[in-house]
C-alpha cells in the first residue's frame, strides 16, 4: 500500500528535527580549547576547522554522484551514523589527530544532507513540492531554535558545562539515525531509476542517466540570468558558512574572559528565528526582481560587509551578537529570493542538480578563501579579528561588483529603449 505525502513528509520532518537537536554546537569552540582536549586556540583554528571544510567539499562529490543512485534513504541512514562517530569521538577522545579524523565523519554528515532535502521530491507527486519543501525546512529551523535554547539554559543555569552538552547532542542523533530506518524506501529517482528505464540495462539505463544529467546541466547554465543568481548564491553561501563556522572564535577573542556567561546558544535562536522570518518575508514580496534583482543583491552584500567589518573591530560582545544575527537575517532574506529565481527558469527535475552544483562552487569558493586568510603554512594565518575584516570585504566586494552590474543593465536598457524609440519615429 502507498503511504500518503503527508506520512512520508513527515516521518522525514521528524528525522530532520531530531538531528538539528545539537545544543553544544553553539558552544562547541570553547569546548575544544577548554580542559577537556589537548589542542591549542591556533590548531583548532588553522588545522581543525579547515580539515571540516576540505572534508566537506571532497565528500560533497562523491554523495553528490551517488544519491539518486543509492535512492536516498541509505544516505540518511548513513548521515545519521556519521554523526553518532563525530560525537562519540568529541566525547571519547582527546588528541589532535582524533579531530583531524571525526572532521572527515563530519564532512560526511553535512555531506549527506543532500540526500535529506532531494529525498522528498523523488517520494512525492510534484503537485505536493511546495508543501513538502515548507514542512523539511520548518523542522530543520524548528530543530535549530530549540536546540540553541536549550544550550543555552543549560549552560546558563550550570545545568551542564560544554563537555556534558554532548551527551544531548549524542543521544538526539542516536534517535534519528533509529527513525531513519522506517522512511519509506524510494522505488524510483530523477535519473538512474526512472520508471522508462526499468527495463534497460545498466550500461544504457547509466548513459541515459548521464545524459539526462548533461540536459538539464546545459538547461539549467545557458541562461545568463539564472547564471548570474548562481554566481551570487554560491559566493553569498560561502561568506556566510565561513562567517558561521569562524564566528565564536571571533566572539571567544572579543570575550577574552573564560569565566564570562556566553549567549552562543540564544544568539544562534534568535538567527534561527529571524532567518525563518526573512525567508518567509521574501516569499509573499511581489516584486519583479528582473529589474531590482540586482539592487537588493548588492545593498544586502553591503550591509553585510559593513557589519563585519565592525564586528572584526568591536570591543563588545553585544555588538558583534546583532551584528551577527542581522548578517544572518539578511543572508537568509536574500537566498531565498535567490533559490526562487533560479527554480523559476530550470527544470522541475533538476533541483538537486542544479543546487548541488551550486553548492559545491560555494564550498570551493570557501575552501579556496580559508587556505588564503587562515592555514598558516600557506596563507596569511590571520587571526580572528583580522578574518573578519577579510570577510568584511569580501562581502563589500561582492556588492560592489553587483553595483557595477546594475548600473550596467540600467544604462544598456535606457540605449536600448532610446534605441527602439528612434527607429519608431524613423518609421
């Protein structure tokens, strides 16, 4: 018997929920420097975090190729069971080395997400997309929300220290990766296991899936406006991944005082919250983003760039908090007007395709970014502060070129209306 979208989307929902249920994240920097583990402020920063990121990108490849081969659940599963190893290690070990291994479980934990957010679209009837989409994204925001507040309370009240919030951590992922295993199995995919190939062979039904794969790539890339979105949404993601993942660094430098009340967990809630808000704002705006597409892009990037640029250089925590939650409000805004435009002009069926791409140029963009301003032994190995006055301009930057852009449409439509008017007259 088929189950409904509804028992499938949320069977899912739950699985999301359960995962995002991680409350020592926000705290999860100072529990690497603290007295728990034998690593240093500068190994953390230029050898531990790096690692996450490069490991991400190269699983990012192969999850990507071999998703809707695997027909999605196996991937969950396997995400899940990543987790359990990355913090069972955080618990259980204490050495630089056993970071630098969990970072690659790690890599392959975000990795996988991939197969967590296309799973649904090759589950459901189209007709059910959008309710679908809306249902796995409010169980990830509602997920994150709680779990930051939590964190928090715990913390605050010295329910917990950060070592102990690992346990939470620990156990919600256990919960997840045993809900994985009822999602319903997925009998056909996007590409290798269409309902037309089933009688083919593996050479053909592989050469079909490809060359579908090239269609929808040449589709998706030989417009120039959902090229140009593209080119923004992979840089803006990148900026914001890496402002997220080197921010308590930052925020632990600003503090200094290891005995000061953090509010990681809160401030990282309140992002949460206002990201939903944004993203929500952004769907009912009736705007022809065609003609402002450009304005906003460029107004936002800046905004965002002056933003770091005081939190690099500002001596209150409180400062570089809102300075935080706004650039993360304001990312959230503009990626979802970006990921809109973009679905508006691909193929249904090449979403994940598509956004996979896209994905992967942002976490090249990113790793390219963290070899140049934070591995010592090749870049600069620049300190927090100094970070984030890159990350500050890089943003300003990015602005500034989609500034540029603008004003260049502008005038190249004025000659072009001048133009036609001209050639009307003349007739």
């Amino acid at each position: 018997m088929e189950i409904s979208w509804f028992l499938v989307s949320l069977l899912l929902c739950a699985f999301g929920f359960l995962k995002e249920i991680r409350p020592s994240e926000p705290f999860i920097y100072e529990f690497l420097i603290g007295p728990w583990r034998n690593v240093t402020d500068k190994q953390v920063n230029q050898q531990v975090y790096p690692a996450g990121i490069y490991s991400y990108l190269a699983l990012l490849v192969v999850v990507f190729l071999i998703t809707d081969l695997a027909r999605y659940k196996p991937l969950i599963i396997f995400s899940g069971l990543s987790g359990i190893i990355v913090w069972s290690m955080l618990l259980w070990t204490t050495s630089l080395r056993d970071l630098l291994i969990l970072e690659v479980f790690y890599g392959s934990f975000m990795a996988c997400e991939v197969a967590y957010y296309t799973y649904i679209y090759a589950k459901v009837d189209r007709h059910y997309y959008q309710q679908v989409t809306s249902h796995t994204r409010a169980a990830i925001l509602g997920g994150r929300a709680i779990s930051g507040i939590l964190g928090q309370l715990l913390v605050s009240f010295d329910v917990m220290d950060f070592r102990q919030l690992n346990y939470i951590t620990l156990g919600a992922l256990i919960a997840a990766t045993f809900w994985s295993f009822f999602l319903p199995p997925v009998k056909k995919s996007i590409y290798f296991h269409q309902e037309t190939t089933l009688l083919l062979s593996k050479t053909k039904k592989t050469r079909q899936a490809f060359s579908t794969m090239l269609q929808h790539f040449k589709h998706g890339y030989s417009n120039a406006y959902t090229v140009k979105w593209s080119i923004w949404w992979s840089l803006a993601t990148c900026g914001f991944v890496q402002v997220q993942t080197y921010m308590q660094p930052l925020w632990s430098t600003i503090v200094g005082d290891q005995e000061y009340t953090r509010y990681n967990g809160v401030v990282e809630a309140v992002l949460t919250l206002m990201g939903f808000l944004g993203a929500l704002i952004a769907g009912f705006l009736r705007v022809n983003w065609i003609n402002w597409g450009e304005i906003v892009l460029s107004c936002c990037s800046l905004i965002q760039g002056a933003l770091m640029v005081v939190s690099s250089q500002t001596d209150r925590i409180m400062v570089s908090y809102i300075c935080y939650v706004v650039f993360g409000a304001l990312f959230h805004f503009v990626i979802t007007i970006a990921s809109s435009e973009i679905a508006k002009f691909i193929k249904e069926d090449s979403y994940g395709l598509i956004f996979g791409i896209n994905t992967f140029a942002a976490l090249s963009f990113q790793a390219i970014l963290t070899v140049i301003v934070v591995t010592g032994n090749i870049g600069f190995g620049l300190q927090s502060r100094g970070q984030f006055l890159v990350y500050g301009g890089y943003h300003l930057v990015l602005g500034l070129i989609f500034i540029i852009m603008a004003i260049y449409n502008r005038i190249r439509s004025a000659k072009s209306q001048v133009t036609k008017s001209n050639a009307l007259d003349a007739s």
